[in-house]
C-alpha cells in the first residue's frame, strides 16, 4: 500500500505561502501523493490552486484531489483547469470527484445544489469532450493543447450512484475521512459495481486519515470546524484524527487490510515540521 499526505489547502487560517514548499518537502520524504481537500465557502485555498503550485514546486509525486466538488464547477471551465494542472504536472494528476453536500459551496449562479447527479453525468461527458480537444463554445477551437489526456478519475459517495459512476468512469475509489472500519463497506460496494459493470481487474482504493503531531488539539479543533455543520459527524472525524505513532501505524495496517491501494493522510494543521515526523512512523 502506498502512503500519501495532503496538503493543508483548507486549514482554517493556513498560510497559503507554506503550500509549495510543503509539497517539496513531502515529495524528498518519499510520499506517494499530494492529495487535497476542497470547498468554496471556507477561507482556504482552492484544490486546483493547491494542486498548481503543487505541480510547479515537484517533479515525481502524484497529485490528488480527494475529494473535488465538480458541480459547483461550469464544466468547460474546471476541465481546461485540470488539462493544465495534469500537462504542467507531466501527467501526474488524478482527479477524485463527488458532488457535494452543503448548499454555501454552490455560488455560480445557474449551478445550486439541485439535480447534482444528473449534472454531474452531463459533466463527465463535457469533460471527456474537452480532454479529447473537441471544439467548444460552438467554434472551431479545442480549449487544450496537444497532448491533453484524458485525466483519471476517481469518485466518492456513499450513493448507489456514485459507485456506478465510479464503474463506468473511473479508475477507482476515495474512501470518506472516517474510521476504518466504517470505510470496509464502501470498499466492497466499489468492488461490486466495478464487477457489475464488467471492469477488468480491481477499483484503486484510496483511503483517507487526519493526522496531528505537533499540536493535535489545534488539529482536532480545526477538523472538526471544516465539518462542524454536518452536526455529530464533525465528532466523530475530528475524533479520529491521528496523533501518535501507535495510532498512525495502526491506521496504516487496517487499511492495508482492508486491501486499499494507497492511504493519504490529511493534515490537520499547516505545521510543515509534521511532514517529516509523519515519514519517520509510517514510510
């Protein structure tokens, strides 16, 4: 199982200065990936700003978003953005989606947060358009460059939907910031619809864990803030956040078990001394 790490884009009062150099310093300790955690109304740093200069600042780690709320995107608009963020990177994005649950995040108007499982089907077929350089606004110019891919996707959800989506779209899975034993579930629905559909092989299985080192009350504190208007659930992520090396070990081996591909662990805070005391307990 590979391990990752996340870049702190939506830490309440991050400084959005520590992000390029955070993700060097994680690419030298030897993280698989740099994921993100994104949404509109909260005073962080947007997942595709975050993965920007993320991509700027490395040259072999991945890049993640987990999870991206694609609705509240016009579709044309988000594609092109992640076409550059994959070209710049050297195609090393991927790009994990869900729809979205609070109704502050959706501020483009035309696009609230109603019908968000047909849209974002629409939108899945806009962004494969534009990835292939299909003319768009009714011209004759594709909005990419050549040598555009189609990025790779990965969907989370706890709907039967999403893991259809997730089979027809996708290359796999992201697990919800939660308790392994709350995630095995989900693990088998993915492996399911994919079975269903007729993939070969096997969903990729990316789990997700909060961590704190330095300071976990500060880090429990401000997870439990990003999710304090889905009520008791804000209890029981701020609650899981890691803070020891038997606890960080411990995650990595349910996990493991559990048959995930790769565990990104989120920070909490925007410390960067907990990048490299994270890679000593767990790479």
């Amino acid at each position: 199982m590979k391990i990752g790490i996340g870049l702190p884009n939506q830490v309440r009062d991050m400084d959005p200065r520590v992000l390029p150099g955070w993700a060097r310093r994680a690419e030298e300790a030897g993280f698989s990936t740099l994921g993100t955690v994104g949404r509109t109304a909260y005073p962080g740093v947007m997942d595709t700003v975050a993965l920007a200069a993320a991509a700027g600042a490395t040259e072999r780690i991945g890049l993640l978003s987990n999870v991206m709320l694609a609705p509240v995107w016009p579709p044309v608009l988000l594609a092109k953005d992640l076409a550059g963020i994959d070209g710049v990177s050297g195609h090393r994005l991927t790009v994990g989606l869900g729809i979205g649950a609070r109704e502050d995040d959706f501020v483009v108007a035309g696009l609230g947060p109603k019908g968000l499982g047909k849209r974002i089907d629409a939108d899945l077929e806009t962004y494969r358009s534009v990835w292939d350089a299909e003319p768009i606004g009714g011209g004759v110019n594709p909005a990419v460059p050549p040598g555009t891919r189609r990025v790779p996707l990965l969907f989370g959800g706890s709907a039967p939907a999403s893991f259809a989506r997730m089979a027809k779209w996708g290359e796999g899975y992201v697990g919800g910031s939660v308790p392994p034993e709350m995630v095995a579930g989900s693990f088998e629905q993915a492996r399911a619809a994919w079975q269903a559909a007729g993939r070969e092989g096997s969903p990729r299985l990316v789990a997700i864990a909060y961590f704190a080192l330095a300071d976990p009350e500060q880090g429990r504190g401000k997870v439990w803030d990003y999710y304090s208007n889905f009520g008791d659930f804000a209890n029981v992520v701020a609650g899981g956040v890691r803070s020891t090396a038997e606890d960080l070990r411990k995650a990595v081996s349910c996990f493991a078990d559990m048959g995930a591909d790769e565990l990104i662990f989120n920070p909490a805070t925007d410390n960067p001394a907990d990048i490299e005391a994270l890679a000593e307990i767990v790479l």
